[in-house]
C-alpha cells in the first residue's frame, strides 16, 4: 500500500505488551538448549521453532494460547535471558516505527518457578537502557497480577518487598492484571489496586476482552484504573461505552491478538470505526508479538487496509496515544 511509508514513519507508542509475548519460536529453542531445560515431549508442536509457529497459527481461544505462553517462560532462567528477550522485542518494534512501550510482565509466572523479581527486572532494565540509548525508545514497567490464580497469591505477590521497592524507586509505574478473564471478575483484586493507589502508582487491567462489558465498568468503578486493556467487547453495551467515552479512559486495542484468540471474526469486527465515531480513545497495541504474528506496525497495517483510515484519522489516533502514555509531559512533547 502506498500508505505503508505513512504508517510506518508516525511515532508509535504501544501500552500493551506483554514482554514474555515477545518470546519467539527460535529464542525460546535457543534458551532451552542453553539453560537445559526440557519442553514437552508429549507435544508435537514442541518438535522444531517452525512447528511450535505453526501451531500459533490455530489458538482456539485465551486459554488455549496461554497454555502455550506459560510453557514458553520456563525456559527464562536468568538475567540475561530476561534482556535477550526485551531486547530482541524492542529491535523488532523499533525497525516499525516504535517510540515508546509501556511492557507488561508476569511476576509471579516467574517467582512460581523459582526465577525472583530482581533477575527479571534487572535484565529487562539492561534491555531498556539500550533500547533509549541506541533506539531512542523510552519505555516503562508494569507488573500484572495473575487472575488464574487466587486473588490472595496476587495480594502476596504485590506486596513482595522486592517489587515494592521497585514500586518506590520508579523502575515499575504502575499494577494490571491479566490471564484467563472470563468467570474471573475484576473486583476480587480490589484489595491491590486500593493498596497501589495509595502508592501513587498507575492502574490498568484487562477486561472486556473475552469477558463481558460490564468486567470494564467494573474495572473503572471497583479497581479505579486509569486505563483498560482490550476493551473489544465494550462496543457491545453503549452505555457503558459513552460512560468511558465522557471519562476520557483510554482503551489499549490489540486488533490481531483479538483475531488469533477468535475473540472476534476478523479485523473488521474489530470496533474501530465505531470507537472513533463514539469518541472513545484507544491505541492500538501488538499484545503477545512473537504468539500473535505482527508486531506493532503490523497491527497498524492491517487496521488500516481494514478501515481505510485517513491521514487525520492516523494522526488522531497516535496523539491519543501519546496523551495517553505513563510517560512525562516532556516526553510527550518530544513525541507530538
Ligand atoms: C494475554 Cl492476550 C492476553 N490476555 C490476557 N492475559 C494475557 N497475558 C498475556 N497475554
Ligand atoms: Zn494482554
């Protein structure tokens, strides 16, 4: 598409990504065989990098994929596997046009396995470093909190000294909260949003993805997050959906993720037209990468061959992202 230079050269920023959903095929065989860690033998789909890819391309569902990506973090052991894998996400998104992330990561994924929260911070924050130095990528850090398992593993896990202290020295910004959301609703995890928001720290969950619209405004009212991750099926209850609109929340929309996962048909079911004529803000985000088939630029393509978008329309949707990051107003202004 002619359009392609266009999309490519508007300053991306992405508010949803799970930095372990950027684990492909080829490090995750690389990292097993480096750290001797075996994959499942009773699996076909773990015979070779291009099988595994192959089997990405038929998820029947959220929970069918996060099987695979629960399996693919145990071969992240140390450090530096952390920072191979941020740093190959952000090469990556960077090569389509990315100005700044804020990453998603699943801490007690890791601690459930023995990997602590200082590795895992500390190799994503050697990646992130390099990424601003030689990508002029920012990029922030945000724990989610696992709705699979009970809402009091979550509270302890939130509490863990070491990512309090994290909490207080900045390095992570804010709380989400993520994993299979159906018959999970958002108001069981009050307890830490009340917690984190006393700690000034950002709030953000997903809901609305397989869950109801009615998991989005329990998310605002009960939670008090300041942002919703997905937010697909809002467009089902207007209603709501002009009550998010009024408050000015920003959905962060991950259109191929939604595909992959069949949470809708294809991209064209996905409610962006609706969304701009509605006045709701989104942007639109890549979710798990490596899992899902594009990264960020690969999202904003295929949006656009869906949509036909105008240049306005692009350029509207970027500055609402950049409005709606966790970064300064310096770096929004260096952004815009
Ligand atoms: C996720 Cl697509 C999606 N939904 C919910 N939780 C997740 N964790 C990683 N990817
Ligand atoms: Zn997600």
């Amino acid at each position: 598409s002619p359009f392609h230079p266009l999309l490519q050269a508007l300053p991306k920023c992405e508010h949803h990504m799970h930095i372990e959903g950027a684990l492909s095929p080829d490090l995750l065989f690389d990292l097993a065989s480096r750290n001797d860690v075996s994959l499942p033998g009773n699996d076909e789909s773990f015979a070779s990098p291009s099988a595994l890819h192959n089997r990405y391309k038929r998820f029947t569902s959220l929970d069918d994929f996060l099987q695979y990506y629960y399996i693919g973090m145990s071969v992240l052991i140390n450090e530096s596997d952390f920072e191979d894998l941020a740093w190959d996400y952000f090469q990556k998104a960077a090569s389509g046009g990315l100005a700044h992330a804020e990453l998603f990561f699943d801490p007690q994924a890791h601690s459930g396995r023995g990997v602590g929260v200082s590795t895992v911070v500390r190799g994503f924050d050697a990646a992130r470093r390099r990424a601003e130095e030689e990508l002029g990528v920012s990029s922030l850090l945000t724990p989610c909190f696992l709705r699979h398992l009970p809402a009091e593993d979550s509270l302890s896990a939130f509490r863990d000294p070491v990512l309090q202290q994290y909490f207080a020295s900045g390095s992570l910004i804010g709380v989400g909260l993520d994993s299979s959301e159906a018959d999970n609703p958002p108001k069981l995890w009050r307890a830490i949003f009340e917690e984190a928001g006393k700690l000034g720290l950002k709030k953000t969950a997903h809901a609305g993805e397989e869950g109801p619209p009615e998991y989005v405004s329990e998310a605002l009212e009960e939670l008090q997050v300041d942002r919703i991750d997905h937010g697909v099926t809002l467009a089902r209850n207007p209603t709501i959906m002009k009550e998010v609109a009024r408050k000015g929340v920003m959905l962060s929309l991950c259109p191929k993720s939604n595909v992959v996962l069949r949470c809708v048909q294809n991209i064209q079911q996905v409610p962006i037209r609706t969304y701009l004529d509605a006045g709701v803000n989104f942007s639109i985000n890549s979710d798990d990468p490596a899992y899902f088939g594009g990264y960020i630029l690969d999202n904003f393509c295929e949006v656009h061959e869906a949509f036909d978008l105008s240049l306005e329309e692009w350029t509207h949707i970027c500055k609402t992202a950049i409005e709606g990051s966790w970064c300064g107003r310096a770096r929004k202004d260096e952004l815009l």
